[in-house]
C-alpha cells in the first residue's frame, strides 16, 4: 500500500571502521545535527556518524553488557541508554561521559519473573526489570518502558525521580506482553509497542489510556518525522510461534516497516520474503527519522535470525533508506 511516499536504500553509507563489528543493532537516534547514533549489541557500544556515513566516535565499551536494547536522544542532545542487561537507564553526553543513571546496576525488581521468558511475568514491578526503550519529552520527561522483565511504563522527571508507573501482564487494555518500544508523538501522546500481543498502546502523558491500534504485526520501535507519520519496525513471526492476541502462527510472516498516520491509517508497508536483500529486512528491532525525512532502520539479525538458522552470519543489521520524491 502506498500514497506517494517513497524510500531507496542506500547501500554503503555506512564506513563502519576496521575491526568493528555489530552482529545487532538494537537502537537508533539522530540528534539535532543529524548525526546517527547506533546501540550495538555483543560488542556493546555506541557508535556515532555523520549524516553522510561517516565514523565519528565510539563510546561505552567498558559500560554496557552485551545485552543493550535501546537509546534515545532528548532536544538538548544528550543520549540516554537502556541496558535490559544490567536493569538501568544512562544519560550521557554526546561524547559519552555519563551524567545520571537510574536503576541498580544487577537488581532486577519483584515482578514474579523467571529470568527466561517474559511469559512468566506475574505483577507489574518497580523499575526495572530488564527495561526495553526510553523516549525523552519535549519538557524533559523520561518515559522508559520496562519489558523482558516487567509490564510497565515508567514516568520519570528529568532529574530521574519516579512520578508513576502503569501496566500489568496481560492482554487486556492497559495491560503488556513485552512492552519494547516507546514514544512521544507531535501531538503529545505518549506510543507503547506492546510486542508479544501484536499492538500499540497510545496514551496520554499522564497514563491514561486513549487508544490501542491492533493492525500491527509484532512492533518493536516507533518514530515520528516532522511531518506527523508515525513509523513502526516490526518482527519476523516464525510458524510454530504464538501471539498471545492472535494465537499460534501458521504462515511465516516477514518482518518490516509499516508507516502510518495519527489517526493509524496506513501509509505504506514494506516486508518481503527475500530477507537478506538490500532493502528488506531480517528482524526489524530499531527505527528513526532524520529531520530530511531519511530512515534508519537497525536489526538483531544475529538474535533472531542467524542463531536461529536460515540466515547467512553477513547478512545486513542497519540500513539507511532515502525518502524521495513522489
């Protein structure tokens, strides 16, 4: 489905330097320049470009446990980083020097959790419990969604101070099967990708509950360009795999990239079968817009694709995508 929006992919933007790698790229931002930063995963790290492609740094190395999942960039720039590995939230500087952690490192809340599947989740908890995402208000708010472990969404001020928490496992309104991507639209609404139960919450700043979109397949991030579209990754479904809203996956269902207005009409989708194409996707984790319009777009192929089997270990895990002209 399309209404005169359109994206090329741009092979090769990436200069990725020698000797590095990212198997995952578990998160993407652009800050006020339009430079790119990417969370990687195994080889833990953010890694930062220019607009053009080109290395600028790296940082948090000697910081991040190979479990890294998200990372967002508030309107002063500064980074703040989700760890679901060691249970925290960072805010760094551009160059990377830590200001403000929230959360243990190493304590997971009581959440009635197992340590193995997010099925085993019983009450909502405290942050945090294997957190998945952050997003940063305009005001400075911090909206964190607590998912692996947990099935909230946490509302912090921006000294880092709790104001409230909401969620619980199920699939009921208000309720999460692994809360993973969150974000605050144009229009001031705060988007919660509930994973596992294929939709995405949308409430007010405040928690209260305004709508939920089920036309989504497995979404796991969630970006807005300057324009008001609403852009979603979302997740291969294997067959012999279960949703908790639409049951036991029959048909392997690719993942992809689904744009969308406010209102939730679609603007335009794109997956294919031919995974490891340029253009198409492995296992979509990860999404932003720069302020041109241009999509990123990262994947923890790795995790869900060649350790599953059926993917070759080089296939993509970030990719860049022009927007042209109708």
């Amino acid at each position: 489905m399309t209404t005169g929006l359109k994206f090329e992919a741009a092979p090769g933007w990436e200069k990725l330097p020698a000797g590095y790698v990212h198997k995952d790229v578990d998160g993407v931002a652009v800050d006020s320049k339009d430079n790119v930063y990417l969370m990687t995963r195994q080889d833990a790290r953010v890694i930062v470009y220019d607009r053009e492609g080109h290395f600028l740094r790296s940082w948090g190395e000697d910081i991040f446990t190979p479990r890294t999942h998200g990372i967002a960039i508030g309107p002063d720039d500064m980074v703040y980083a989700v760890d679901d590995g060691d249970h925290t939230m960072r805010k760094f500087t551009p160059e990377g020097k830590q200001v403000m952690m929230i959360g243990t490192p190493g304590k997971a809340s009581d959440t009635g959790y197992d340590g193995k599947s997010h099925r085993s989740v019983q009450r909502g908890g405290p942050p945090f419990n294997r957190p998945t995402d952050a997003a940063v208000a305009p005001d400075g708010e911090l909206y964190v969604c607590d998912g692996y472990g947990n099935a909230r969404v946490h509302r912090f001020r921006a000294d880092g101070t709790l104001i409230q928490s909401w969620g619980e496992p199920g699939t009921g309104p208000g309720q999460f099967r692994l809360p993973h991507g969150i974000g605050i639209s144009p229009d001031n609404r705060v988007f919660v990708t509930d994973r596992e139960n294929d939709r995405i919450h949308i409430y007010t700043r405040d928690g209260r509950l305004l709508d939920i979109w089920t036309h989504v397949q497995r979404p796991t991030d969630i970006s807005f360009d300057r324009e008001g579209r609403v852009y979603v990754s979302e997740l291969w479904w294997r067959v012999g795999q279960e949703s908790f809203t639409n049951g036991p996956i029959r048909y392997d269902l690719p993942g992809g990239v689904r744009v969308l207005d406010l209102s939730g009409n679609v603007l335009l989708h794109w997956c294919s079968a031919d995974r490891e194409a340029a253009g198409n996707f492995v296992a979509p984790h990860t999404l932003c817009v720069d302020s041109r319009g241009d999509l990123y777009v990262g994947e923890v192929t790795w995790t869900f694709g060649v350790s599953r089997g059926g993917v070759r270990e080089d296939a993509h895990t970030f990719q860049k995508f022009v927007r042209k002209s109708a």
